[in-house]
C-alpha cells in the first residue's frame, strides 16, 4: 500500500487559499477572530489496523480522544471541541457504555467538549475531528524550526512501543514496567500543562505518533534543516536504557509526547519553568543547518535505521 | 439495532457549554467573531450501509462532499472548508483519483477547500468534516419554527428513493425519469442559491436527508410546534404523482432538499426573489400551534405512516 503521505500528495494536497493553514501539520488553521485562530485535526481509527479486536472500550474512547489532543498540543492549541464519528457493526450497549465513559473522562482532562457527531452502522470505526483555539503568537509549525534551536522532548519515549511488544509477547520486562508501558500504550496522556507553559518561548512542534525519528524528520523536512541528537539525552526508561532497548524509544510509535524546538536563548527561562512546576522535559539536541539527522552516543555516530534518513521518504 | 437518536440521547448528548450550539441540529455553532459563527458538521458513510460496493468512485467522491453541504446550508451557513478521513483496504489509485475528482468538482461548485484529513487501511470508509460560516443573525435553527409560519422546500422531493427502488428493480420507470432519478440519488446537488437568497426572511431550516415526513419532524419537535401539510404542493416530478408514488416524496431519503420556515409576512418577499431569480422554491404548508403533524389532500385527511406520528421516536 501507497504511504499516507504519498497518498495525501497525489490525490487530496491541493493548495488552501481561504485558509491559513491547509494539510501538512498536525492540524489546520482557520480565521476565528484578529488575534487567534481555530486549529481542527481529524483522524480515523480502524479495528485491526490502530487497535485490536478485543481492545477495552473504556480505554479505546479515551485514546480515541487523547490521539486528537495530541494534534493539538503540537500546534500550540488549547483543544476545546470534539465531533465524533462511530461505526459499530451492531448495537452495543454495555460496549458504547464503557467508550463514552473513556472518551467523556480523557475529554474532561483536557477541557474538550463533544459538539457534534454521526453513529451508524459499519465495521468498527471511529473518526474524530477536534478544535481548539491558538494565539497567533503562539502556533507552533513544523516548518518553523531554526538553526540553532534547542530540541526539548516531553515524558519519556518508548514505553508505547513496549508495551505492543509485551502485548505481542516478543519481549519480557518486569511487572512494574509491564504495568506502565501497556499503560501508555493504552491510554496515553498527551502533556498539556507542560506544553502550555512553554509554548510561549518555543517555534516548532509535532507529536510523536509515528516515532521519535520519524516525527522529528517531519520537522527537518518542513523546516529545511537538519538536527543533531544526543542518545544520552533521549528521555526513556531506564530499563529499556538497560537492556539496550534504545530502539523502541528512537523508533516505536504511539507515545503521543511532543517534539518542540526553542531559541537557545531561550533555555534559562524554560529551565526556570522546569523546576518551578516539575515537568518532565528533556533537551536531546540542536537544529543545525546541515541538512542531516545525526545520532551519535558519547561522541560516537549511530546509524539511523534505514528509511529514516532525512529526505528520503519514510 | 437502536436508532442513531437513541445512541446520541443515552450515550453522548452531553450539553455543550463553550459552545453556542452543540448536539442536536444539522451543525453545531461555535464562535467566530462578535458577528459570526462557525458551523461545524460531521457525516461518516460506510460502505453497504450508505452506498453499494461498486459504486463508482466519482459519484461517491461527489455525494461524500455534498451531503455535508447539505448539513452546513441547513443552517444558514456558507460552507468553507472539509476534512476528510478516509480508510480503504488497499491502495488503490485508479479508485481514489476518481473518488477525489468527484470530491473536489463538488467542493469547488460550493466554494469548499480540503484543508486536513487522515489516509488509513480498513474497510472502505469516508468521514467528512465540514466548517462554514454563518452571520449570527442568519441561523436557522430547527428550534426556531414559529406559529403561522410558511413551510417552504427546495426542489423537488421523492426523486433520489425513485432511483434507489429503480436501481433495486422495485419499480419501472420511463428512461428519462429513470435517468433523472439515479442521478438524484448518486449526484445530489444542494440548492444552495436558493438558501442563500432567503435565509434572511427564514426561521428554521433543516435538510432532507431521512425523508420530508421524518426531517420535518425533526423541526416540529425541536420547535415544540405542528404543521399542517397540502400534499399537493408538496414538489415531486409529475409522473412520481401521476403513477400515485408520493410516498417516495414524502417518505424517501436522501433528497438533500432543504426543508425551511418564514414568517407569512416575508411570503411576499420571498415570491419575488422566486420570480425574479427563477428559483425552485414550493410553500407545501403551515406551522401549527396544535402539536401533531397533519397532511392533507383536497380537504381530506391522509394518515401518516406508522412511526412518522409527531413525537413518536422513528
């Protein structure tokens, strides 16, 4: 099958004129008044393809919801409406009941308000559009990363892709990390308070659904840059750091963190925040103007898994 | 299986705070500026259930976009911008160029710019968001219908169910109604010149998409009013009439008419943008102040069809 990527550059990437910005962030804008725009995102979950068969409903709901605030955060929105579109295959009571419950409470967590919808009948499918509000000042675009600028990684990487993996039953790790990474893969938390209160100093944001590498290269691309990472810094378990297991944290998807880029000018003040409010932010490295993604280990280089290097499609 | 309005009424209509409108018309409302409103909709169609497995990949492109329009001119709004979501099971570019043909030709008949959306794999699916705005002081509300107000509907009704009944060999038809008919039905086109012209004189408005019999008492119960119907100036195509087939106008779906209501002292008004526009425009009767809708021919009453009686859930 054709990328998404490929897919949305052929057929459907058609220049937006009346809007401010059409496909290729994590979201679009649109005019809401002099000062501030209306960010919307969609995406659309599959059975079998995002999650499996028997995937509680509690927790699908609440990823449903957390994936689309994540969309958000990486532009510098605050996430404020939820429209939500459900094909279920027949009626389910006890199963719509345990989704809403998730959807509603991750809803709650992060301010959002369902607004609108369309429930019919289907393989199972859920598709949900969100809106949020953002300073003009404050949109933080893929395309705006400069050279020179700090790179900051919320939360931890990796435990999303461990947990598939222990799910999968392709890795074995003790119960307290079992516990947490099935966890965050299931129901992720998307940081917003940090991203709030940073947001003000930073230029460039994605999320990182794809994978670390993978998300921080849509930066790269978009802003015409290159980077320069530091594996030391990369923020990950420390048993996965252990077992050198570095990969899952560079590589696997679903972590739902976000990838911001800041003026180094700026690091005292973010710093200051940091410990002020005890956030979990890691600086992993800096925008070069080489157009390359370079990895190195205590002056080492480590190569970039294949297909993940920058400009080439991935 | 529970009906989309039982779904909606047990597990997600949560009152909306921030927003001006949530749940419960053909978009909701949100804010813009000091004078306007976004309109935003949502409409998911899966395959089987809304269109056949060979449908051609045009026409549903074309239908995908327009009944979303249909939801954002019920409102008074001007449609704008689209996501789509689309999940198919494998890559097919023959398929999606013309599925996107037929979307964007119908996007750029009522000014819509794809601005976001989201490729996946799974079973063929098509979710579209759809924003428009709205001057405050054009809402049309299915809440707002009046007492002594004119019902009014665009075009003709009963022409796409015709089509459906002839493509499922139930019914025969002369070739060119035969013609006109799939093509209601498979290349819906919304009156959107009409709408626009008369939405400063109209109260309430809702698009025929279930059929005129069900949407209208969408407005009836939402407006806590009755209606009082003449079947014939109820608008069909002369031979639906003549072979004695209005149920398909008053019952069938589908049509992406707009159903609309206006104070009998714009009629005058309203009858001469008709004249001097020469648009497609029927008044078909009365909002009442007795609850129950009521449809009559030459005096005589016509008994609505089980699950169409005035608050009764159909």
């Amino acid at each position: 099958m054709k990328t998404e990527f490929e897919i949305i550059e052929k057929f459907f990437n058609k220049k937006a004129i009346k809007a401010h910005k059409g496909i290729g962030d994590d979201a679009a804008l649109i005019e809401k008044d002099g000062k501030t725009f209306w960010a919307i995102s969609t995406d659309m979950l599959n059975e079998k393809v995002h999650f499996m068969p028997n995937t509680d409903p509690y927790k699908l709901g609440w990823k449903a919801m957390a994936v689309n605030v994540s969309d958000l955060l990486a532009m510098g929105a605050s996430p404020m409406f939820a429209l939500l579109s459900i094909a279920l295959p027949k009626s389910n009571s006890d199963w719509l009941k345990k989704f809403s419950k998730g959807f509603f409470e991750c809803g709650k967590k992060y301010n959002v308000e369902l607004i609108g919808g369309d429930t019919t009948k289907g393989p199972l499918t859920i598709n949900v559009t969100i809106l949020g509000d953002v300073n003009k000042k404050n949109i933080l675009l893929r395309s705006n990363a400069k050279i020179g600028d700090d790179i900051w990684v919320t939360g931890e990487l990796g435990l999303a892709a461990l947990g598939l993996k222990i799910i999968q039953k392709k890795i074995n790790a003790p119960s307290t990390i079992t516990k947490k990474s099935i966890n965050a893969l299931e129901k992720p938390k998307p940081n917003m308070l940090i991203i709030e209160k940073i947001k003000p100093f930073c230029n460039a944001a994605i999320d990182v659904s794809d994978g670390f590498i993978s998300d921080l290269n849509h930066i790269l691309i978009a802003s015409k840059v290159g980077a320069h990472i530091f594996l030391k810094d990369v923020p990950m378990n420390k048993w996965i750091r252990k077992t050198e297991k570095e990969d899952l944290a560079l590589y696997g998807g679903d972590d739902y963190q976000t990838i911001l880029t800041a003026p180094k000018k700026m690091r005292s003040k973010i710093e200051k925040l940091l410990q002020k409010n005890n956030l979990e932010l890691s600086r992993v490295g800096i925008i070069t103007k080489d157009k390359k993604l370079h990895l190195s280990n205590n002056d080492k280089t480590i190569k970039l898994k294949k297909g993940y290097i920058h400009f080439e499609k991935n």
